[in-house]
C-alpha cells in the first residue's frame, strides 16, 4: 500500500516535504504532482535508485529520464555550458512546461521546473536535481491526479495535491546544442516560440 499525503497545492507543508525528501535519501520512490501530469521521482545521486525508477516504469534503461530542478541555477550547476539563450528561455518558461536537453558530465540531460510549488519544494529540499519521469508504465497515458498515478505504478509515497490539469499535456522537450535548438517533443508550449525566444536572447 502506498503511503499518501495530501498536501497544500500553493504553500506545501514542510515537514510533508521532509518525509517526502526522506524516503528520496533512503532510494525510494514519489509520486509528485507537476502543473502538467503526475510524475514519479528518485533521488539518482542513492544507488540503485535510478534502476529502480526504471523498474517501475517499466521502460528501457537506455532512455534518458529527466530532471526536477528547483530553479535555473540547480540546472547551471550541472551544465557543462550555459548561454544567454538557455538564460532566456529559463527566464521566459521556468518555473513551467518546458524540459531542455543539455550537455552535461553524464551525457545528455533534460532538465524542467514545474510550475508547481510541490514538485519544486521537493527539488529544493533535497538540494540537487532529482530524477523524474511521468507517473505511467511506458506507452501507457499519463496520469493526471495521484490516484491515477498510484494506480499505475509502484511507489513508496504519494503527495497528493488534487488534479494536476484538467487536460494532461507533457512538457514541451527541446534540445540546445551550441547556438542550434530542436524539438524533440511537442507539448504544452509551441516550439515555435521556444525557439523564437532562444535565438533573441542568444543575439541579446
């Protein structure tokens, strides 16, 4: 049985954050609301927490899982470069749907800040980006309310903040490689804009 707290969606508790953070150091599993879909997180700096995150979405261990980070300069920390048009699309779209891959020590990253005073307490908590992955078994829809999410996969606890979004759009997913920005997902936010803001502040 998974343990559930239910937490306040605007001013989440701080001890709830702590045995959250908790069962993160011990290698366990969350469930975390985000402004998009529910999502499931580990703490990948505890062994074999990252295997068993896989394990539970039931995915292959080759595809990259993202990054939950509390803010831009978590993400800086890890980046083996940063520009002025990753600055201007942190600037623009975090705290919110947007995930960027970045080139880091471990290979490539996606890294996002939910638009979600949960998910980013808990980030912040632990003081390092956590790994986080959409509530669901792969190629199975994705969860909006930790109901859902509970029923789909196997965690150690769920922070349960009410319905995530009334429709459950993922996170729009670029890629910024240099001065050079793809899509890799389309989402909640239109690549088009991404894109526009990224190449303004990089001529800024």
């Amino acid at each position: 049985m998974i343990q559930t707290l239910e937490i306040d969606r605007s001013n989440p508790e701080p001890g709830l954050i702590q045995q959250a953070g908790a069962v993160l150091a011990q290698g366990g599993l969350v469930i975390v609301p985000t402004e998009t879909v529910y999502g499931i997180a580990c703490d990948p700096g505890v062994p074999g927490a990252m295997d068993t995150l896989v394990a539970a979405k039931g995915r292959d261990g080759d595809k990259p899982i993202a990054r939950l980070a509390a803010d831009a300069e978590q993400v800086k920390q890890t980046a083996l470069s940063w520009s002025r048009g990753l600055a201007a699309l942190a600037a623009a779209y975090w705290p919110g749907p947007l995930t960027i891959v970045l080139e880091t020590r471990d290979g490539w990253t996606g890294y996002r800040v939910p638009d979600h005073a949960v998910a980013i307490a808990l980030a912040k908590a632990c003081g390092r980006v956590l790994a986080l992955t959409s509530a669901n078994l792969s190629g199975e829809p994705d969860t909006k309310t930790a109901s859902e999410a509970m029923a789909a996969v196997k965690a150690d606890l769920a922070l349960d903040s009410g319905p995530s979004a009334e429709r459950a759009i993922p996170s729009t997913v670029v890629k910024v490689d240099g001065d050079q920005i793809e899509c890799l997902r389309a989402g909640s936010l239109p690549f088009d804009e991404v894109a526009a803001v990224f190449r303004k502040g990089g001529d800024s």
